[in-house]
C-alpha cells in the first residue's frame, strides 16, 4: 500500500501512484485486481478525494486533470473497492468529487476519460453487449468490492470442495451461483458477471488457506501483507 505522507505533499499523488504503478509488470496490468495495491487505505482515501476535490473540477463544467491518469483510475477503482453498490456508481462518485449531481453528458465523458487512462496504463477494459462497461472495468481492476467479502467467501469454501468449479462452462456457473446466492442478488451478480476476476481471488484465498494449513505459525494478520488479501477486508468486515 501506499506510505503515509504528510498532508502538505498531497500534490504528489499521480508521482506517487506512477511510482506504484512500475511495480506491477505489464504482462500483470490486464490481470484481475491489477490496480488493488495501488488503493490508497481508507484514512488515506480520504486524503486522496480532498486532493481531487481542491484541484479538479466537477461543477460549472467538467475538467479532470488530464495529466493525471493514475489519479482517475484510482478514483474509479477506489470507488469500486470501498463503495461498490450493483448498478449505483454515480451517487457515490458524485459524493466522493464533492458534486451533487453530475448530468448524463458530464458522466459520459469522465467515463470516456477513465478509459483512455486505463488504456494508456496499459489496463484490460471490460465490455458487455458490445460497449464498454465502465463500473465492470473498474471492479475488475480492483477484484472483490469490500461490500462483497462476506459472501465471496462463502463461495470460496464451496469451491474448496468443488474442484470442477475452474471448468464449468459460463451457464454451469451461473446456475450454480444462483442456487447459491437465492437470497443475495447483489452477490450472485457480481459473481456472474465478473467471474474471472472473482476466479482470481477464490484461487488466492485457496493459497492463502493452503499457506495456513502448511504453517501453523503464521496467522491471519501474516495474509494481510499479500496483495490481493487487503486488510481491510479482515478489519472492516465482520
């Protein structure tokens, strides 16, 4: 994770993620999670949205930084990680840029914006009936939204004794995440419609839980320190 600074070296942001950014290998970039390091924790988040709320504009006219790639990537993805709500992306993003409301035209271009930054970072962009899906790329670049930890790992310890899960066919998955997930639709969509980077992080948790098994001294507050096992995924949620 990024190291705390001090507040009066807040402008170095897109310096600091670029930084983080030449950690990950470009063969890695296009993997789900990619950009989940690089998600600043949740006292620094705060930091970070001040610092787009003084120095970009959202109201009276739309003007990002255009300089700052890594900073709107990271907005999309830090977003997508700590308030991620099935088909409700604007409300929080709007309140996390300090704007009320952000008309249809002006959420159309920042979404245009962010993926001519992912693309020039070298980031996978989604598409879903032949567009581009702008929340479903930033998901994936960041893997399992915080709202979804609890249930995701139900469906870890299911696929832990369902060895087939890896090559069920798309609809084999999708019956099986229904049944599952009855009662939460908000789960079962998400894992149905980011199956691959949810694939990514079921195989984590398995090496994590392997990694365990193996060493009996280690402990969770060990897995924190992985990439893809945040810790706010063991703080925030029960």
């Amino acid at each position: 994770m990024i190291p705390i600074v001090e507040q009066n070296h807040i402008e170095n942001w897109e310096d600091r993620l670029e930084t983080k950014l030449r950690e990950v290998a470009q063969s890695d970039r296009e993997k789900p999670g990619a950009m989940l390091p690089l998600i600043p924790c949740r006292g620094e988040w705060e930091e970070f949205l001040e610092y787009i709320r003084s120095e970009w504009r959202f109201s009276n006219g739309y003007a990002v930084r255009q300089d700052q790639p890594h900073c709107l990537v990271i907005l999309f993805g830090g977003i997508a990680f700590y308030e991620y709500d099935e088909n409700r992306f604007w409300p929080q993003f709007e309140r996390a840029v300090g704007n009320q409301h952000l008309p249809a035209n002006q959420r159309q271009e920042i979404s245009e914006d962010f993926v001519k930054a992912a693309r020039k970072l070298g980031l996978k962009i989604q598409q879903r009936e032949h567009r581009m899906d702008y929340v479903g790329s930033a998901v994936y670049h960041i893997g399992v939204p915080l709202s979804m930890w609890d249930g995701f790992l139900e469906i870890c310890e299911w696929a832990l004794w369902h060895d087939n899960w890896k090559d069920m066919s798309s609809a084999e998955w999708a019956e099986v995440i229904t049944k599952r997930t009855s009662n939460r639709p908000r789960l079962r969509n998400f894992l149905t419609s980011n199956r691959e980077a949810a694939a990514a992080f079921i195989r984590e948790m398995h090496d994590a839980r392997r990694i365990l098994t193996d060493d009996e001294s280690l402990s969770i507050n060990d897995l924190k320190q992985a990439s893809l096992l945040r810790p706010e995924y063991f703080d925030e949620v029960p």
